[in-house]
C-alpha cells in the first residue's frame, strides 16, 4: 500500500534540471559558461541561485553588476512564485533541461519585485504561510506557534530539510475531527494565457451537503474556462506540481498533501499541446 | 480513533429504544422493536428496561462467544460379589445419582430449563476428563467408599465408584429484548416496576459478570435481583430490600455507590456494600439541596453524584467517595434538565428540560468531576433517514396509547405496505403536527381507536392541572408529583398519569384536532402522511427524548465524537472505522497521482541526476544536556552533554554519530556511537526519570546499554524520535514492517519490530541475533501474533484484542516516521500491587506493628520495598489512576473473606486459610491505572482474549480466509471467521466447544491446532482444515512428565510446548498420519514464552540469561542449528533483553538460498529418525545443555526492568 507521505517527499524532492546562459548583451570579460542545477520545485529562484550568481559575476566587471533577474522565452521569472510553478506556468512541455536567461542590467520595475536580501524572501514566504492559515484556521495554528517554530518552517525550506519543515508544517495541515476539513482551501490559480496575475477566492473544501469538494467543483466555481471543452476534449491542462490531478480528487486531499511549503495550493491553467 | 466502540442508550417520549455509538453519528433504532420502554439502565454487556407493561427485560447483546451452562450429576455405584459395580448401593449409601457431595438427590431428568431463554446444547454425557488426565473407558473414578479420595485407576479395595454427566445449556435470547420470568409465588412477587438500575460490576468480578440489579416497584418498593452474571443473565429471584420511605427511583454506580430518591424528595444511601454484600447495609439520608423543591432523580458514579430537583435545577454532589458515600454538599450546576445519567469515567448526559434534547456534560476529567459545560448532541436517527424507520416510529406512537400491542403493530404495517401511499406523499401539504399526535391519529383511526381517543382526550385537563400545580405552593407539589407518578391500579387514567410526564411536550406543538383528523383519512394516507411529515422534521427536528443511559458508554478526554455536529451527506458507513481499505485509497484520482508523480520523477531527474544540487546538504547538530548512567562505579546519573551529528552522504543518505560529552576527574571526555550500529533504543519509565537505553550488539552482549535521561518527557520523547529517525534512515529503513517481521513486546508493554534478514535462519554464515535491529511501534499490548500475510494482532494487558491497521509509528515517534492514516488512540488498563503485611501478637492479634526484622508494613511483593497507598505512583507519567485502592481477592493460594492470605513467617508461602502455626498474614491491594496512546492498531471488539495464534504460512491467494484460532479471556476456544490480507479483522468468531477452559493455543502451517486447558494439559484438535474451520473433536494428549503445560507453539511440522516450570519440550514422531505424535523430549529449561515459526525455527523469552555484568531475565534468544534432521536444534544465541515478554517469528518466512525445504521434509524427518539416532544421541548432550544459569539473584538494573 502506498503511503500518502511519500506524496509529500516526491513533492519536496522535485528538481528542474535547469541550464542558465547569460543574456547575450551583458558585458562581460570572458565568455561565460552556461551553468546547470537541479532547482527545487519548491523553493524561490533568489533563494538557491547564489551559486549561479557567483559563477557569472567571475566573468563580469564589477561595476556592471546590479540585481540579478531572470527571464524564460522573454517573460522575466517572478521570484516570489515559487519554481514550480513557473515551470508549470511557462515551460511545461518543452524539452529539458529547462533553460533560464541570467539578467543583470535592466532591471523590470514593473514586472518584478526586487529581492535584495533573503530576508525579503523569508517576510515573502512567512506572510503566506499566515495567509494560508488565516484561511484554514482563522490564524489559530499559526498564531499558537512560537517563533523558533516559523524560523524553523523557513529554516527547513532554505536547507531543503523535509523532516525539519513538516514536523512543524503537519500542524498547520491538521483540522478538528469534527470538520472533516479546512474553513477554506488556500488556493491560488495562475493562467498562462492572461494578464491578470492569478485568481484567489474563497472556497470550502466540504460542500453544504456534506459531499467532498474536488478539484473539478473548484475550477467549475471559479475559474469555469479551465474546464470546458470543445469537442469532448479538454483544451486546457491543469498543473500542480508538474502532474495532472484528475478532477474528481477532493480538494481538501490535494490542500494537505500537494500544497507548496508556503501552504498554497499552485494551480497553472496553461493550454494543452495539440499534438 | 480506535477507541472501543460503545453506546449511549435512551428512549424517546414514544417509548422507542435508540442507541447511538461513541464512534457513530446516527441514533440507532434497537434491534427488537415489538416494545415500548419507559426506563432503561444499560452497561457494556446488557441493556435493563422497564416496559410500558411494567414487565423488567434484559436485552443480552448477542456475540460470538455463547452463553453457556455446565449441569452436572454423578452416577454413583458399588461393588458387590454376584453383580460386579452395579446400581444397587447400600441403604446407608448416597443417591445412585447425586451431585458431587452426595447428599442432593439428582437424575438427569430433574434437571430443567431455568426459563423459556435457554435451550440444550447437547444430551448428557460421560465427563472422560479427571484432572486433565483421560480415564479408563466409562469415565468412573474408583474408591474404597463414599466419600473419599477417587483414582482413575480401579484396584483391588475399589469398592464403589462413580463417574460425572454433563450437559451444557445455552442461553438463546440475545439481541432481543427477554422478559424476566418470575418464579416466585404471585403473592410474593413485587408489584409493578416503576424504575430499575443496574451496575455493581467493579464490586467483585465473582462470579465472572457479576451485576447488581436494583428496581423500584410502583409501591415504592426496592428489590434486589439475585444471582445475576454472566452465565444467568436473568438473575434468579427478586428479593426485597427495606427501605426508610417510599422510593421513587434509584441509581446504581459502577462500583459501591447506590443513591435512591424518596417521595418525600429526600435522597437515601445505601451503606455497607462491598464484595461480601453487595446489597449493603443500612441507608443513610441526605436532604434536598433547596427546601422548597425535593430531589426528583438522582444518578450516581463511580464517585459522582449528580441530581436534580423538582424545579429542573441540576445538583453536583460534593465530597463522595467509597469511605463517604453520602458526600459533603451540593452544588448547583447551570441548566435544567429532566434527568441526568452517569455513565463510565463518571462521564453526565442529561435530557434538557425544555427541548428534551439529550446533553453531554463536557470537560468532565478526574480532577474536574463535575465538567464545564454542557453540550447538546444533534445526532439524528439512523430512521430520519429511511421511510420505513419513521414509519416504525409511527407504529410505536399509536402503540402506546393502546391496550393491545400486537394488532396495533400488523394495522399500520399494513398500511405502510400499500405502495399508493408512497406516490402520495410528495401531494400531502407539510404538517406542523408532532409525530405524537399524528400517531394519536392513527391509533384513532385503528381498531383500538376508541381507547385511544379517549386516552388522548384527558391529557389536557392533566397538563393544565399540572401547570397549576408548579405555579402553587411548595405544599401541593408532593401531591402533584403523587398524582404523576404513584398510581397504585394499572387503570387506564392511571397509567396516563404517568405518561403525562413523556408528553409534556408534545404540547408545544400546535395542536391538531383529533377528531378531524380521523374524519378525513384514510389508515394508508396517513401513514403516508406521517412519513412526509416525518421528512419534513427530519432536517431541523431533533427527537424528543423520555430517558438517557450511559452506564455502558465509555467516553474519555481522547475520543473525539461525531455527536455535534450534524451528519453530513456522508453515509455513516463511510466515516465509520474500518479495517479495509478506504475508498480514498483506492480511488482512480489517488493512483493516477502516485503514478504521474513517478513518472515526473522519471521525466525530470532521471537524465539530469549528474546535476549539481541547488542547495548544499551540510552537516546538522542538534545538541542538549541530559544525564548519563556512567559507566564507571559507583553507577549514578551525571549530568553530560549530548550532540548528534548528522551528514548526508554522497549517495544522499544519511548517517550520524551520537557524542557524549561527560568529566572524568576534570578531564573533559566522550564516547560516541554510529547510529547505524545501534540495535534498539528503549524507553525506560522509572524512578520518576524520563530516561532511555541504547543498545549496539556489543553492548546486548554485555547487557550494559548506554542510559540517558532527559528532564522532561516530552524533551526525552524529541530525542527518541529523532534518535529513532537517525537509526532509520542510516539503515534504509522506512514505512511499515514487511510481511515477515518479527514482533516483540517488553514487559513495559512496549513494542518492537524488527526486519528479519534471510541470513537470520539460514546460510553458510547466520546472523547472531543481538545484530537485529529493532525499532519501536506506537500502542501497549501484552502480546502480538503475526503471519508472513501481514495479519497482526495484539492482546492488551485488559484483554482488549487489536488488529495491526498496516501503519507504523504512532507514540512519541511523531511526523514522517509515522504514517498518516492507520494510527488511532490506543489504550490499556493494568493493576499496580502492594501489600498489606501483619503479624500475629498476643496481646491485640494481628496487628501492623511487626517485629523490628519484619519487612514494610506495606510493601511490594518482595517485602523489600515499602510501598504506601499514598506513596506508591502509576508506572510512569504516561499510566494515570482509574480506580482507588481495593482489596485483591484473586491472587496464588486463596485468601480469606477480608483479602488475608496467612503464613508462618515472611516470607514464605502464603494460604487463604488460618491455622495455628501463622503467625503473619497479608493482602494484597489492587489499583487500576490506564495508558492512553496511538499507534496503527484498530480495536477488535468485543470478546476479550487470552491468547491468539495466527497459521503461519500458506500459500494460498490473497482472497482466501487466514485461519485464526483464540482464546477467549475466559477460557472459551475461538476461531475468527473472515480474516483476509484486506479484513486481517475477520468478520466473527465461531465458538469451540471445550470441556474445560483453555489458557493457548496455536495453529501449524498445515492446520494442526494445539491447545493447552487451564489445568496443564494438551489437546489436538482434529480435522482442521480451510473447508472445516472448527474442525471435529479434541484429542487428550499427556503432558510430559506429569507437568502442567501453560503454551504450546506450532510451527511447519513441529510442536514445542512450555509447562509451568519454564521447560521446553518437542513432540517426537509427528507424521502426516499419526499428527498427535508420540512423545515428549525435553530441550531446555528457564523459558518464559516461545515462538516457532514457519520454518520451524524457534525463539524464547529466556530467564536468567547472564550477561557480563549481572543476571537478565526476560531475553530473546534463537535456538541455533535447528534442521529438518534436528527439530530440536543444538544451543542458543541470545538477542535483546531483559526485560522482554513476548516474540513472534511466526511471520518470517524467510528463507535463505538454502533451496527449497522439500514438501516431504516431515516424512524424511520421521522417517529418518531411527536411523540418525546415534547421531542424534551425541547431540543430545549438546542440546540438552541448559541455558546459562547463575545462582546469583543479583537483578539486571540496566534492562528495562520487569
């Protein structure tokens, strides 16, 4: 019988094989190496590319170096969504290793935030962790733990310890009996194909009928486009941690075992390939 | 989770029985419905009620195990020269059939079915069993006269003789509701019942099931039922106790508390009740908390007392206890209630006075007796779902306004029947009418519809002179009360008084005229009507409730029940635990995510793995001080520092090194410890130290593990777990255990598994076995038996039977080291001991001064340790109280009526008797203390057992039935019907009928069942087979050597037995033909317990195994060089211990690339036997080669301590 940890470490365990090149018009002093990493799935592009950093700024001069970006097929990669998802957002279905644009100059104001220090990554991270709660818990877990307990969530993340992060995190996945789930499901919905960043509703995991939520009602309440199909054939896919989910797999399920570390469950929208 | 499931029992205001599950969340409809209730008083076995017919019924929950009789007679005879033994006895002689004394007359026809519950097993029989040995033919034992010593054995001065007739009878009534019979004269029997309570079980477990049945008649009477326990559950007369007043109705605890109330509203207590007379003494009085308004009900605890008072107030009473049963004070509680109820755990329901809805006080713990607050529980009715069900409570409704039951019930089935009424429905507008009324309605409409109108019509006037007689005076509320409820002619009016009070409130609803009603319909419209009206209510109407029971409901601070919140959509099936697998777990969504997720692994990695990690795995510490059992003497705790390091090697895995950082004469040193070394960390609760041991296979040699000890539990449990996780994860090891795993339990109730490697029982090179690695599953039991199908089951020290759920973790190992789903709470309950001690003077008799030489005057067993009723604590923090201390009754020996066992001198052996030559005595002194905690084990309910033994191996598929054979804690032999890899819970239990009770059993690879009977002796059952579980009869095997046997274990073909002297011995000349085989050979001494496999090897919990510090009892140890040519094998290897109880190995099929065992090895075997006898012989020294012993009696302080 399987287990449904081992859920959570295939989840935690994910890697992109990623090869980062610099952006042709970066000055440099030599001719730069492209670099290759395994990049957690779960984790933050700013969080765990020191070392592509440090590999392009050799062959940089100094004064030409300002805040590292990144960019994939000229879209600039948003650094508080975590890897994951761009991946699933931007690439999925495209041949591997998945390949990144190192950006040093022109910075773009208006896609991006600026990260200039982990902390800002870390106050990132925390403040969806107590979002999340908020809508699972009204912040009752959350706002009963100590604080070695939130460094410890982050701690683990930034260390990729598994064990360090979900003896911590399993509270905040835990419900009264009585409820048979979460007050709402911590979920946001990003599609490729529009502008607006992503969708974020209120949706209860349990129906008022007692009947569990799957991930078909979800998208059927929220975001009905994901779902409809032309001649008998869904257009569209829908990605979470690289995998599609059937949509009768309950929502409440999904919440615990296949939300990203900050709590949340990412779900891309993006089309599916004709071929 | 896996709280044992029990039940709350009520009745509603239309005298229908319902019972709702601690892990349901649905209302029940009892089993029998023929009957309406006024009164019930349930405990976990049975159910008392008092009818409308104001007849008393016990309703016996049906179970697998029967209930069952042994009559006995004696055919007595004598010898005489010209007829031989015949049947003439001389005229001084006793009756030719007699009971076992000789002086009751008895024939086998004299005997009769005490009532119309039981039938006959079987016909009589000769008994052919004497003291676990087989008589000759005929069953007769010989004497030189009556009365005297008798002999199997006929000799030449047997004079008489005589031989024992048994029958077995049954009692059949279960599952429904069974009236008690009287026998005595109608003129001594009581007049009707008007409340009864039933409880006293924790007085005395003699007889086994022992109850107190108390009842009040209409007279205001009290009776005593007689003689009720397990196997008369019917009790046998009503005896009549005196009483200082007319009593109202009365309340039975659990263990010597009995409250009753008086008409004149005064409470009384019974005094004196203990295990010698447990219907008491004398009553003492206790007065009303308010002068105004009288005690109305009452209902005690174990020692709560709960009331309420004329005027709905609730009253907590102060100060109760088993030295004071009249308690201190009352205290008022918030809420009105009609009635409260104690259940177990001293757990409060109460029925609300103004919705009549059924509350559950919560925050009840034993140092918060009398909770916080209350809590309504809005379970519906199972029946609110189904039309037939409402369309029962219909049928009830009408019942109960007419005289004549039978006919009531088939009119309205009828109705219900007619197919057209269902079309109807959805027509019929929605009705505001109360079930009551509708019910008037139909009875209206019936044949008894002229009683029926009229009983309904004076229900108004009363209610109204009710009303006036609360708003009168303190004066006129005794008449009031009177008129409700003392009629003294079951006259029609008369009966109304009393259920006036059931249908108080059925005037909140607006009121439909009767009369038109049954002007305008139909029998059939209205039952159909009823149903859609019942539809109607069912979301938002709760049932109304007459009366609640939860002597047999066992909750406690863990159980989380679904009682409050409403059902959800749902099906309580699906929420209800089980064993199976879960829909969830085989859903197509659940699949298709495990196997996508493989497959982007796949995708993602597979090809890229040569890529550098983003993040770099270092090293990790985590560091704390604790204190360290130093290994130098003298042996005291030190304070040291500790860190575990942990690296992740290039291959991704994990390993880490244990320090400990300790001063030796000021020079700072350490020793250290890979943790992939280590075998076993065990927890150690004792001294009030949270501490642990950690053991290599270097140091299970010495018997001298590292001790740690941390300041708190919870700081000790962070170390285990992660120490646990550390051992784990440097050894691969992760998930549950395999199929093959070896289980073992120590005598702490801790349990370990371990994965047996093939070279464990085979190969050119075995695996000592104190290199096993063990780690620890979450739960408490006394012993587990395992197969190599994964079928697991426990037994707790209360008896309580669990079946393995396929998870792990569970205790302290918290997180990733323990599965998600498949822990539940676990469970159990044990008794600490002490001694009372006295010693015999002149001047005052026995007395607690002793002699300056004596030992403690309260003490342990051995006297060594002064042990007080105050001083001496639960186990360890983990075990909490759950019962006072109290007089033990039961221990080797005998005792006297007060508890004394007496002896010469301490210490020495002790006798249940006083003579002349005792000069000291001592009792022994009980209390009971619970464990609660979780792990992957579910219970399996409700027989309580003593022993399992699970077949070994087959090689059958997975659908088919796993054999499983028990013993039930009473002695009764079981076979579990229905166990399957996917139900390893089975579905029920066959009964094997014995003649005698049995203390174990176990099943061979090829369905050979063995047994041992409580007096020592062996049996093989023959026949078994997968087609006929149960087999056909038992065979008397002797036991070796006049020994008395206490365990048999089966394993391919071989058959080891244990006797109460810690021997091993092997059945010789076993064949396919000749199963029971031939002799016994003596292998070993100083075993406390054995496990014989699959493979036929064999393991034991070994006494005084010496290791090189001191003596250990309780250790594994594996017989070494067993062989299909050697089943007896040749020495022994020693494993893990002291301090273990319990192995199984009876999973580990395992075998090693020995090739394939051949199907005949049991035929090469015996065949071989004669010829390998000199070989043999020089073995035999060998093998006989006892296991170490020493006289030294100095203890094993470092094992885990039994």
């Amino acid at each position: 019988m399987t287990d449904d940890k081992d859920v959570l470490r295939d989840v935690w365990f994910g890697r992109i094989p990623t090869c980062f090149t610099l952006y042709q018009d970066e000055i440099t002093e030599r001719e730069a190496d492209p670099y290759y990493l395994l990049l957690p799935r779960i984790s933050y592009l700013t969080l765990v590319t020191d070392k592509v950093k440090k590999h392009f700024q050799k062959v940089m001069r100094q004064e030409e170096v300002s805040e590292i970006w990144f960019e994939y097929e000229g879209t600039p990669l948003k650094w508080h969504y975590p890897i994951g998802l761009l991946f699933d957002l931007h690439a999925s279905n495209t041949a591997l290793p998945w390949s990144i644009t190192v950006h040093f100059k022109n910075f773009p104001e208006k896609d991006l935030l600026h990260c200039h220090s982990k902390d800002v990554i870390e106050a990132h991270f925390m403040a969806c962790i107590k979002e999340a709660d908020a809508l699972k818990h009204k912040s009752q877990v959350i706002n009963e733990m100590q604080k070695k307990d939130h460094k410890q969530l982050w701690m683990g993340l930034q260390n990729d310890k598994f064990e360090q992060f979900w003896a911590i995190n399993r509270k905040l996945m835990e419900y009264p009996p009585e409820d048979n789930g979460f007050r709402y499901i911590p979920f946001r919905i990003y599609q490729a194909t529009t502008e607006r960043p992503f969708i974020q509703k209120l949706f209860r995991p349990i129906a008022s009928g007692g009947q569990l939520h799957t991930l078909g009602d979800l998208l059927k309440d929220v975001c009905p486009s994901a779902i409809t199909t032309e001649d008998g054939e869904q257009k569209t896919q829908v990605m979470i941690h690289g995998i599609e989910p059937m949509l009768e797999t309950p929502i409440q399920w999904l919440s615990e075992h296949m939300s990203y570390p900050d709590n949340f469950l990412h779900i891309s929208i993006i089309p599916r390939p004709t071929d | 989770m896996a709280m044992p499931s029990s039940l709350l029992w009520a009745v509603d205001i239309f005298g229908r029985v319902y019972t709702l599950s601690t892990v349901g969340q649905y209302w029940e409809l009892c089993k029998d419905t023929q009957l309406e209730f006024k009164r019930v008083s349930a405990v976990k076995q049975c159910c008392w009620g008092i009818a409308c017919d104001h007849q008393v019924y016990t309703y016996v929950f049906s179970g697998d195990v029967p209930i069952r009789y042994q009559e006995e007679t004696y055919e007595n005879q004598r010898w005489n020269p010209v007829g031989g033994f015949c049947e003439k006895l001389l005229p001084s002689d006793r009756w030719q059939w007699s009971d076992v004394s000789g002086l009751k007359y008895q024939q086998l026809d004299s005997f009769t079915l005490p009532s119309p519950h039981w039938e006959w097993e079987s016909d009589w029989y000769v008994d052919e069993n004497i003291g676990g040995e087989p008589t000759e033919k005929g069953g007769w034992t010989y004497a030189i006269d009556f009365p005297s010593t008798y002999t199997k054995d006929k000799r030449w001065n047997s004079c008489v003789r005589r031989r024992r007739w048994i029958r077995y009878r049954r009692y059949k009534s279960r599952d429904i509701w069974a009236k008690i019979v009287s026998h005595d004269e109608p003129d001594q029997l009581p007049d009707p019942f008007n409340d009864i309570s039933v409880g006293g079980w924790e007085i005395t477990d003699e007889p086994l099931g022992r109850l107190s049945v108390w009842a009040v008649s209409l007279q205001g009477r009290v009776w005593y039922r007689e003689n009720v326990c397990h196997h008369n559950p019917e009790g046998s007369t009503w005896s009549l106790v005196t009483t200082p007043g007319e009593v109202v109705q009365i309340s039975c605890g659990p263990y010597d508390l009995l409250w009753a109330t008086l008409w004149e509203g005064q409470a009384i207590v019974r005094e004196g009740i203990d295990r010698n007379n447990p219907q008491g003494i004398s009553w003492s009085t206790v007065e009303s908390p308010s002068s105004e308004n009288g005690i109305m009900h009452v209902s005690v605890g174990v020692d709560v007392v709960w009331c309420v008072t004329k005027d709905r107030k609730v009253w907590f009473r102060r100060g109760v206890n088993s030295h004071n049963p009249c308690g201190t004070s009352w205290i008022e509680m918030v809420g009105e209630m009609m009635m409260v109820t104690v259940g177990l755990n001293n757990q409060v329901w109460g029925i609300g006075c103004d919705d009549r809805a059924i509350y559950f006080r919560q925050g009840v713990t034993p140092s918060e007796l009398s909770g916080k607050t209350w809590k309504a529980i809005v379970s519906g009715r199972e029946s609110d779902r189904s039309q037939t069900g409402s369309s029962t409570s219909l049928l009830s409704a009408g019942c109960f306004f007419t005289d004549d039951i039978q006919n009531q019930t088939s009119a309205v089935i009828q109705g219900d029947a007619d197919p057209s009424s269902d079309t109807e429905l959805p027509g019929l507008p929605p009705s505001p009418a109360s079930p009551a009324l509708l019910g008037a309605a139909a009875a209206g409409d019936g044949p008894a519809s002229q009683a029926a109108t009229s009983a309904r019509l004076p229900v108004d006037p009363l209610h109204s002179e009710q009303g006036e007689a609360t708003a009168a005076s303190a004066s006129n509320d005794k008449d009031n009360l009177e008129m409700n409820k003392s009629p003294a002619n079951p006259n029609p009016s008369a009966e109304l008084q009393w259920i006036n009070i059931d249908l108080k409130e059925a005037q909140k609803h607006p009121v439909l005229s009767v009369s038109s009603f049954a002007d305008t319909s139909s029998l059939s419209s209205l039952g159909a009507f009823s149903v859609g009206a019942e539809d109607q209510y069912g979301a938002d109407e709760h049932p109304l409730w007459a009366w609640v029971s939860g002597g047999g409901c066992l909750v406690d601070l863990h159980s989380p029940l679904k009682w409050f919140t409403a059902p959800s959509g749902l099906s309580s099936s699906v929420q209800s635990l089980s064993l199976s697998i879960t829909p969830a777990q085989t859903a197509a969504w659940r699949k298709q995510i495990f196997q996508q997720l493989s497959e982007r692994t796949k995708r993602e990695l597979e090809n890229f793995r040569h890529y550098e990690q983003a993040i770099e795995q270092s090293v990790w510490v985590k560091t704390g001080a604790l204190q360290w059992w130093r290994n130098w003497k003298p042996h005291k705790w030190m304070d040291v520092r500790v860190a575990l390091e942990q690296f992740t090697g290039s291959d991704g895995m994990r390993d880490s090194i244990l320090f400990i950082y300790y001063m030796y004469h000021e020079e700072k040193k350490y020793i250290h410890v890979f943790l992939n070394e280590v075998t076993i960390i065990v927890e150690v609760l004792n001294e009030a130290k949270h501490s642990f041991a950690l053991y290599t296979p270097e140091r299970t040699k010495q018997r001298w593990p590292i001790r740690l000890a941390a300041a708190t539990e919870q700081e000790m449990h962070d170390w285990l777990s992660l120490l646990n996780m550390s051992c784990c994860e440097s050894r691969r090891i992760q998930g549950p255990p395999s199929h093959h795993a070896i289980w073992s339990v120590t005598c702490k109730g801790d349990i370990f598994v371990s994965e047996p490697s093939p070279e464990l029982e085979a190969g050119p090179q075995l695996m000592p076995c104190d290199q096993m690695f063990w780690r620890q599953v979450g739960g408490h039991l006394r012993l587990i038996e395992s197969n190599s199908r994964g079928v697991v089951w426990g037994i707790g020290y209360d008896h309580t039977a669990w079946a393995y759920t396929g998870g792990y973790g569970g205790g302290f190992i918290q997180g990733l080291a323990s599965s998600a789903d498949n822990i539940y709470t676990q469970s159990d309950v044990k008794c600490v001991y002490i001694y009372e001690n006295q010693r015999w003077n002149p001047v005052t008799g026995y007395s607690s001064r002793g002699l300056p030489t004596d030992r403690y005057m309260w003490s342990d067993a051995s006297g060594l340790q002064e042990c007080t009723k105050t001083n001496t604590k639960p186990p360890s923090p983990q075990w909490s109280w759950v019962s006072d201390w109290y007089i033990d009754f039961s221990p080797a020996g005998g005792t006297d009526r007060e508890g004394w066992q007496y002896a010469a001198d301490f210490p020495a052996s002790y006798h249940g008797h006083k003579t002349m030559k005792d000069f000291v005595r001592r009792r022994r002194w009980a209390r009971k203390c619970k464990i609660v905690t979780n792990g992957p084990w579910l219970e399996v309910p409700p027989v309580t057992l003593w022993d399992i033994s699970i077949i070994p191996s087959s090689d059958a598929d997975d659908e088919e039935a796993v054999a499983l054979w028990a013993i039930s804690d009473k002695g009764d032999v079981l076979c579990r019907l229905g166990v399957t890899q996917q139900n390893p819970a089975g579905t029920s239990w066959l009964h094997v009928g014995t003649d005698q009770p049995f203390i174990s059993i176990s099943i061979g690879a090829f369905y050979q069942v063995w047994a041992i009977a409580r007096d020592g002796s062996a049996f093989y059952r023959g026949s078994v087979s997968p087609n006929k579980p149960a087999g056909d009869c038992w065979y008397h095997i002797p036991s070796p050597q006049k020994q008395k046997l206490k365990q048999v274990s089966v394993g391919r073909t071989s058959v080891f037995v244990l006797d109460k002297n810690g021997n091993l011995w092997y059945r010789q000349g076993i064949t396919p033909s000749y199963p029971q085989g031939s002799t016994w050979d003596h292998v070993s001494n100083n075993i406390r317990k054995m496990s014989v496999g699959p493979l036929d090897q064999v393991w034991v919990i070994a006494d005084k195994v010496q290791g090189s510090h001191s003596l250990s009892c309780g250790t594994v140890c594996h017989r070494i060089g067993v062989q299909p040519l050697e089943p007896k094998g040749l020495s022994w290897d020693y494993g893990i211990g002291g301090g273990w109880e319990h192995i199984t190995v009876r999973g580990n099929a395992t075998e090693a690339s020995r090739g394939a065992v051949p199907d005949t090895a049991e035929e090469n075997s015996a065949a071989s036997k004669e010829g390998e006898d000199e070989e043999s012989k020089r073995k035999t020294e060998h093998s006989k080669a006892p296991l170490m012993v020493s006289e030294s009696q100095e203890l094993d302080r470092n094992s885990v301590n039994c």
